[in-house]
C-alpha cells in the first residue's frame, strides 16, 4: 500500500516523510508564511551531543524561535536521520515552553505529529493513537483546513488500529478520509479505499471489500501506480479466497506478486508468496506450500519486516503440524512466537495461540491447549474483534463438554 503503513519496508515512507515536513515547516507566529531557519545555526543544532542540547538552545537560540527551532531539528532528526533519541530531547524542550503558551494549538499540533511518528516507529501502537487524534483535536482548534495533513495522521490511526487487530476502528479512520479528504486527490482515495479493503476482508464484508480494492484498482490503473495495482490485487486475493473461489483468488495473488517483482518490492512480494503458500496448504500441497512460505520468508528479511518473518514461520510450522511432525511445529512455532512478540504483533500472536492450541490438543496436552486459547481470547477482547472472541469462547466450550463427559 504506497500511502499507508502496513504494506510499507519502514513505518514512514517518503511520500510520508514529505507531508509531514511541510506541516513542521510552518511556523505559528507567522500564520501563512513560511519559517525559514538559519543553516548555520541548523547544522549546528543537529550536530549537537545530546546532553549539550538544552544548554546550546538556551544560550543561542531565542526564546521567540526555540519552538519553531525544536521542532524543525526534531523532524530533521526523524525523517531523515533516523537519531530518534536526540529527536526525544528536542521534542521535550518544544513541550517544555508549549506549557506557558496554553492557547498555541498549532505548534502542539506538529508536536503531537511528532511523537505520533516515533510510537509507529517503536511500534506503540496504541501511543500512535492518542497522539493522533490529539494532533487532530489541536488542528481543528486553530482551524487547520490542509487535506494532506489530516489524511497522514488518519493513515497512522488506521494502521495503528489494524495493527492492533481492531479492524473496525481502522475502517472508521480509512471511510473518515474517503468521505472527508480525499475530494480531488486521487492518491487518497486509492490508498484509502485499498486499507478500507483490507479492513473489510478482516470483518468479513467480503462484498464490500471487493467494491473497494476494485475501486482502488482503477484509481491505480489511470493513475500508473504500479504498486498501487499489486496491492489492489492482493486483497482481491484475500477476499476472493474467503469467499471460497480459490482460482480467482491464485489469479490475484499471481497477478500482484507480478506487479511487486516490476518495482521490487520484497514486502508485496512476500505477501503474495505467503497467501500463496496459503492457498498450497488448503489444497494440501505441503511441499509446495513449504517452499512459498520459505521464500516469503526470504522477502520478509529483505524487506525487514520481522512480524512478517514471523508469520511466515508460523505458517510453516502449520504445515508441520498438518504432516504430523509435531515436533517440528513447535520448535517453529517457539520461534514464530519470539519474533512476533518482537514486532509487537498481536492479531498475528492471537492467531499463534490458536494455532498452539490445535497443536496441543493434538499432542493430548488439554490443559496447555486451554491455556493458549486463553491467551488468544484475551488479545482478541482487547482488539474487540467479536467475531474471534466467539470463535475461540466456542472452541473452549466444545473442551468443557468433552471433559464433562470425561469426568464422573
């Protein structure tokens, strides 16, 4: 997905990069005109050691400009140097001297922009937010009107949301900027429509999902977005293997993974390798299915994504299980489970716990089968996903009854 995160190699990508910058860029004191900051002083600033940063801002740079400058190195910092610790401190002292301007909603605006930014990218999702929608709340308090601006904070929240598996939220934040901000910006619309895609496919709207991504399609097809059409294809994948027609489905994903390989992208391409392997594993081509998910798996370090990693892990130990070498399925899933905790995964470690209790019920542990159903029915009430709570809540009743009958 261009414009959102979930498809993307890094939290913010350079589309991203550039709408915050010019949010950052404006200076409050000066309404409409352009704050232009002193080179010199610039590169001074961000070449500073970070435990001489609040002395140096104190003595050479004035009151008047320390926000404007602050905030200025800390996108700097982010965006393109990727120092997010000296980025934290620059931030804190913008926060410090916001306190005493209670009313300058637009400089907390950008800060909250900012701190949004750096929870993506140390994967506090729920961080991301609260940040946004106060960055929202502030910008419409000073009456901020700029479409870019509150289409990057909604992209967030709705990755964030997704993230978390709390897909309801992420289409309400995806439907917000269809409806609201993407009048005249086809690339808004495209990449909104796909996530709302995404997110239909989760909820199991399966028709409106596949009303979306064809949408989206066409916005990339006129607009040449070749990437756009690899990830327009790939949900259509997903939905149309939901929805049990499994051809169009393998014509999808074979169809985007086409797409992905023209632009090299290793994300998209692992992704379709991985539904893919998916689809090989349903039809019980495990040998097949093995090799797709180790090649998705390939893509996924190449793209550094480790929650990617390790869903391509989990996959094969599913199909360990499946060949019954239980053995091999939970040494794999051990490994999944360390790389998705990592990646702060949760939809994916509910679904892990799922597949940990099959494995373990399988193996005749019903006690750690229970357990692992606990701890996805607890990831799953937290995300609200009902449908899962009352799939897993079903699963445990099904455990009760047979002991019952067990027991005297």
């Amino acid at each position: 997905m261009s414009g959102f995160m979930r498809c993307a190699v890094t939290p913010v990508n350079v589309a991203r990069v550039s709408l915050v910058l010019l949010l950052i860029f404006i200076s409050s004191s000066q309404a409409q005109k352009v704050w232009q900051p002193d080179k010199q002083l610039v590169d001074e600033l961000l070449a500073l050691p970070e435990n001489n940063i609040r002395t140096f801002m104190k003595n050479n740079v004035s009151s008047d400009e320390k926000i404007d400058y602050a905030v200025f190195i800390a996108g700097e910092l982010i965006f393109k140097r990727r120092e997010y610790k000296k980025a934290q401190a620059y931030i804190s002292i913008a926060e410090y001297d916001l306190k005493r301007r209670t009313n300058d909603y637009r400089n907390k605006a950008k800060v909250h922009v900012l701190r949004m930014t750096l929870d993506m990218y140390d994967r506090r999702y729920d961080d991301v937010v609260l940040n946004g929608n106060k960055a929202i709340d502030y910008m419409q308090k000073y009456g901020e009107h700029t479409q870019n601006r509150f289409v990057y904070i909604l992209s967030m929240i709705a990755d964030a949301h997704y993230t978390n598996g709390d897909y309801s939220k992420s289409l309400d934040a995806s439907l917000r900027i269809i409806n609201e901000y993407s009048n005249g910006d086809s690339r808004h619309r495209a990449d909104a429509l796909f996530s709302a895609a995404e997110s239909y496919y989760k909820l199991s709207d399966y028709q409106k999902g596949v009303a979306a991504a064809d949408n989206a399609f066409r916005i990339y097809e006129n607009t040449g977005r070749t990437k756009g059409l690899g990830h327009a294809s790939k949900v259509l994948g997903n939905l149309y293997k939901s929805m049990g027609e499994i051809e169009k489905s393998r014509q999808s994903y074979t169809q985007a993974l086409g797409y992905y390989r023209e632009v090299r992208d290793h994300h998209g391409t692992a992704n379709c390798l991985y539904n893919l392997g998916n689809i090989n594993r349903k039809e019980k081509e495990y040998g097949v299915s093995i090799m797709n998910y180790e090649d998705a798996a390939y893509h996924y370090v190449k793209s550094g994504s480790v929650s990617g990693l390790g869903m391509a892990k989990m996959e094969i130990g599913k199909v360990q299980e499946l060949m019954g070498d239980y053995e091999k399925s939970a040494e794999i899933y051990d490994e999944a489970k360390m790389l998705l905790v990592k990646s702060n995964s949760q939809a994916r470690l509910a679904q892990l716990e799922y597949y940990y209790a099959s494995l373990h019920l399988k193996r005749g542990q019903s006690r750690e089968a229970r357990n692992a159903y606990l701890r996805a029915l607890k990831i799953y009430r937290k995300a609200d996903n009902q449908r899962m709570v009352e799939w897993v809540e079903k699963q445990l009743n099904k455990m009760q009854k047979k002991s019952d009958k067990v027991t005297p």
